[in-house]
C-alpha cells in the first residue's frame, strides 16, 4: 500500500473517534498527492465526510477544494470534488448548483450535509436536508440513487446514536434508521439488510424500547443464519441480542450472548479481532453494572 492508502485507511478507522486529528492529517496530505493522483477521488471522498459531516467546517472544505482542484485530473475526481463543494454550500444553507453531478451524488451531498447539521444540533435543519435527498433519490429511481439514500439515512442515524440524547434527535435517528432499512432492502444485499437490522436494534435498546431491539437482533441473527455469515458478522448480531436480553430484564440468557461472543471472536480473522474487543466490552460492562 502507498502512502496515501494508508491514511485514507487510518482516516476511514479513526475519523470517528478523533475527527479533528483525522481533519488536520488529511488537510496537510493534499500536496502529496501530486505523486498519487489516482487516490485523488478516494482522499476528496474521505475529506468530505470527515469536514462536512463530522466537523460541519465549510470553510475548511472550501480550503481544501481549492488545494485539492489541481489534482482533480479526472472524471472521477472532479465529480467527488464538485461533490464535496455541492454538501459545503448546502452546510451553508445556500442554493448552489449540482453542476453535471449524478442524482447519487447529490443524494451523498445532502446527506452529508445532514449530518454537519445534526453534528451542531439544527435536527430541523437536517431533516429538510434528508427528506430533500430522499426526494432526489426518488426522482432519479435508479439503483445508485437507491443506494445512496439507504447510506444517507444510515449515517444520520449512526451519528445521532453517538451523539446527545433528547427526544428530537431520537425521533430523527429512528425513523432514518427505519427508512435505511427499508431502502436497503430494495436497493442492497443481505449483508446491508442484517447491518439496517443491527442498527436499528441498537438505536432501539438506546431510547429504551426492549421490544423493538429484540425484534431487530432476532432479525439480525435470523438473516445472518440463512445466509451462512461469517463470524464477524453472526458477532455482532449476538452483541445486539445480548444488549437487547439485558433491556428486558433477562439477565441469563444476556450472558449467553456474551459467551457466545466470547466463543466467536476467537473464530474471528486475527487481523480483525480488534473490531470485537468495543462491543465485547459494552455488553459485558453493562451486565456488570446494578
């Protein structure tokens, strides 16, 4: 792997748990990529996402498009790059043009741009932002399209579900969850179907709702089961059924689950074990606690 492969990968895994550090190692990446203008795209995609969504910074990204523009030598770079420049102007909530973008990049825009809302708590804000991509989506009616408002909604709810509770940002992150899982289902495989499910059973256990979370775990495993799933996956299944036994007060057969995550992280791919040891840990810390 090259230089710039590595810190997209390390941004990819470290953007949420440190997206200033990841913002600044990226912003001062640009100008090596006058050696690597292939990974243009890719580093325009993760510089988005990182300063839109995560940061909510448009001014950062603005900086960075016009640092970026002189590598942007192809389709796909200058389509990622008048991408990001589309979510900067609507964090900004102004009316820009979407140029000769695809309807799915305008749909990953829009989300994008929701997100940096809901990052700063304007929840009405990225609500319009999402039901303006989701009308993108529908309008254009084509797989890619289809398949980017499946992610749109998927990345609000996943971000409100780390983010502060109230009962607007749980009204939002449930009903992205549950229209992420009803695009997947059209547009996606079985894997984007159980993970919606995964998703939507820990946005459930975390408002509290013990019926909703078991249902979804159930769900979860069920399809994991049917289609062979591999450890990681039937893993992470587990997780949310144990977390869901515990919310209803079964204490037993929670630490069933955590056993058996215990049994299937050892079947796990050395290398990807690491992804194990957060879940592992929340679900035993919280049958630990009164």
């Amino acid at each position: 792997m090259s230089e710039i492969d590595d810190l997209i990968e390390q941004g990819w895994n470290e953007h949420t748990a440190d997206p200033a550090g990841v913002a600044s190692r990226l912003e001062a990446a640009i100008g090596r990529l006058a050696g690597a203008t292939d990974k243009a795209a890719e580093l325009i995609r993760l510089i988005e996402h990182v300063l839109i969504a995560h940061r909510a910074d448009a001014a950062a990204m603005a900086r960075c498009s016009d640092a970026l523009a002189p590598f942007a030598r192809d389709a796909a770079s200058q389509a990622a790059l008048d991408r990001a420049r589309l979510a900067a102007a609507l964090l900004r909530d102004e009316t820009a043009a979407a140029s000769d973008l695809k309807r799915a990049a305008v749909v990953g825009a829009h989300g994008t741009a929701a997100c940096g809302r809901a990052s700063r708590g304007e929840l009405d804000a990225a609500r319009r932002l999402m039901e303006a991509a989701a009308a993108h989506a529908e309008s254009a009616d084509d797989k890619d399209s289809a398949r980017a408002i499946a992610a749109a909604w998927n990345n609000i709810a996943s971000q409100l579900l780390d983010g502060a509770r109230s009962p607007a940002a749980d009204a939002l992150m449930m009903d992205a969850a549950r229209r992420s899982r009803a695009a997947w289902v059209r547009a996606g495989t079985w894997t984007n179907e159980e993970r919606a499910d995964y998703l939507l059973s820990r946005c459930a256990a975390t408002t509290g709702d013990a019926q909703q979370a078991l249902a979804h775990a159930r769900s979860c495993l069920a399809i994991c089961e049917a289609n062979d799933a591999d450890a990681l996956e039937r893993f992470f299944a587990h997780e949310v059924l144990g977390q869901a036994w515990r919310l209803h007060g079964d204490a037993d057969a929670a630490r069933r689950e955590l056993d058996t995550l215990r049994a299937l992280r050892e079947q796990v791919e050395p290398d990807s074990r690491s992804w194990c040891d957060e879940p592992l840990a929340r679900l035993a810390n919280s049958l630990s606690s009164p």
